[in-house]
C-alpha cells in the first residue's frame, strides 16, 4: 500500500490533544478549570461506547468530565430539567447531549436547550447560524476534524473545488459552510440528486459523509483528488465483522493524491475537537466572566 497517500487521523488527534492538554495547565495555572458535561439518555451499546471514550479523552487532557444518565424512559421534562441545571451551573463549560435519543424525546427541542456558549458540538441554531454568517462561534465537531485534516494535506484550500456527499446537520451541511469558509467552491450532492458522480468526478476534495458502505469507487473520483471519509459503516465479510468507509479504499487509492482510511481517519478528529471546543468555551465564558465583573466595577463609579 502507497502509506504516503495515507491521511494518519490518529497521528493528527494527538497532535490537536497535545496542545489540548498544553492549553488545559496553561488555565488551570490561572485558576479554570474546563469542564464537559456528557449525557447519555437510555443503553444504546454505541453510544455507551462513544461516551466512555469521550469522558476517558477528557480526563487524558486534563478536562474535568461529568457523566449524567437517564434511564430511556426518562420524560422530555427531566431532560430539559437536567440541561437548564448544567447551563445554570459556571463550573460546567461543555454540555454533550450524546445523540441518538430514544424515539419519544425531542431531540431538536433539547440541542436547542443547550447553552450556545456551552454548546461543544456546534449544534446550537445560534451557532449554525454563526457558522453560516462566518462568526466566530463554537463548529461541530466532524465538519472541524475534517478541515483540520484537509488543512495539512493540502495547505491553502482557496479555489479548490470541493464535492460534499451529504446534507446533515451534523456532518454535511456545516463541512459545506467550513469549505466556503476556507474560499473553496462548493458543491453538495445528496440522495436526491441525479448527478452526483459527475459532479464528483470533477472535485478537487471530496469529502462523503453518506453512510453507505463503499458507495464511492475510483471512477467517481479526478486523477490526484483528496478524499475524506466521514462514513463508518459496520459490515460483514469473510464471516467477521469490520468498519468500512462510504468510499471503497482499495479502488480509490491509486486515483487519489491523499485519503483518509476508516478506521483511523475522521473518527480520532472528532474526539479531538470535542476536547479543542471545551477548551475554547471555557476561555470564551472565563473572558465573558471577567467583563462583566470589569463592567460591574465601572458602574459603581
Ligand atoms: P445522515 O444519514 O444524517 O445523512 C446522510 C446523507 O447522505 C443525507 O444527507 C443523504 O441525503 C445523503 N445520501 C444518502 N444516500 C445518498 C446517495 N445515494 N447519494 C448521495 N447522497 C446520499 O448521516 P450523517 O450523520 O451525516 O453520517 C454520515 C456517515 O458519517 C455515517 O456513516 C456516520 O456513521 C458517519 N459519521 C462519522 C463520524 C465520525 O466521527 N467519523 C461522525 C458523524 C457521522
């Protein structure tokens, strides 16, 4: 296998935690402390899986993690309770409602509870707004793993053409905006569209975030394209059990210039910037913190 083409997903998280941790002391010697609350409504054997790598991320990076859980037959009421408890509380700088939740919450109407400020995975309307106005506001965490990643295979994103495979709120859509962010021209392709080979074929990036194992093979792709993978996919083969992309690696790999593998790509950035928002919102709320106690002291006079 041609290794130089390889994206290391895991080397680059290491390389966002370690400033991470380095930034986490930095605070603490000022006296904050960041803190990520994570709730987990219900069993969901993924989810369980993914709040336990997240709460062990952040106490790798010295991130005070704080686990709350509901039992799935919780109400809508005591969720929403829970998150106006951890908004009101200025020890808590991240609220992480881990998704999916059970069928009978409403799972908009609680992202939507959520603190923007203390909003880690960008999901906020205020924050997608933000993102869309170019405001400098907390970004979901994928969309921000991939940018970072096409940032260091490629330098400069200015004027490339870039395809997103995929219109979701929590991948699709906020990579287009950080795309067109970074000056790149863009073009969504999603289940409805009829085109969406061709107009793959002619991106400069591809980024497929589909959820549909091995949906892109080279003859999608431009001679010397950069491909990231957001898909995970869980298939058998050759009677085991593996994780494979939404872009067939063995077929792309010759057509690209530089691809993300799955597992080992996206997957490590995601938890990184997790770790990255926490910190940022705990330098914005301490910032925020200290005007206002400034605005106070001037109004006395
Ligand atoms: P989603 O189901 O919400 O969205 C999938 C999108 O794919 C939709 O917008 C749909 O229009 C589009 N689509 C479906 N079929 C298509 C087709 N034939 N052609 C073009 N577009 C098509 O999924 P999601 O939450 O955006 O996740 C997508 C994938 O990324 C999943 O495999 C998910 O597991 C993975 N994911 C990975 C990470 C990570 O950290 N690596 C994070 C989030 C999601």
């Amino acid at each position: 296998m041609n290794t130089a083409k390889l994206i290391d997903g895991k080397a680059a998280a290491n390389r966002v935690l370690k400033q991470v941790k380095a930034d986490v002391q930095r605070l603490k010697r000022k006296g904050i402390e960041p803190a990520l609350a994570v709730i987990l409504v219900g069993q969901d054997p993924a989810s369980e899986v993914y709040v336990r790598n997240k709460i062990l991320r952040a106490e790798e990076s010295g991130i005070r993690s704080l686990e709350y859980r509901l039992v799935a037959n919780s109400s809508q009421a005591e969720l929403l309770a829970l998150i106006a408890t951890l908004n009101a509380d200025a020890s808590v700088n991240g609220i992480l409602l881990q998704l999916p939740l059970p069928a009978h919450f409403e799972e908009a109407r609680a992202l939507q509870a959520i603190d923007p400020r203390k909003d880690v995975d960008g999901f906020h309307s205020e924050n997608v707004g933000g993102l869309s106005q170019g405001r400098d506001v907390l970004t979901p965490c994928t969309p921000s793993g991939c940018m970072q990643l096409l940032e260091d295979a490629c330098g400069d994103l200015s004027g490339k053409h870039a395809v997103v495979i995929g219109r979701s709120n929590i991948v699709g859509k906020p990579m287009a905006a950080l795309l067109l962010q970074a000056h790149c021209s863009v073009t969504v392709v999603h289940s409805r569209s009829t085109d969406a080979k061709a107009l793959c074929q002619l991106a400069d990036i591809v980024v497929a975030a589909v959820g549909r194992p091995r949906m892109i093979d080279a003859s999608w792709l431009k001679p010397g394209a950069v491909v990231i993978d957001v898909g995970i996919n869980r298939i058998e083969e050759n009677g085991r059990s593996r994780l494979v992309g939404d872009v067939d690696f063995d077929s792309a790999l010759p057509q690209v210039s530089a691809i993300t593998p799955v597992p080992g790509g996206v997957g490590p950035m995601t938890i990184a910037f997790l770790m990255k928002n926490t910190v940022t919102a705990a330098v914005q709320q301490a910032h925020a913190q200290r005007s206002q106690s400034e605005a106070v002291c001037l109004s006395t006079y």
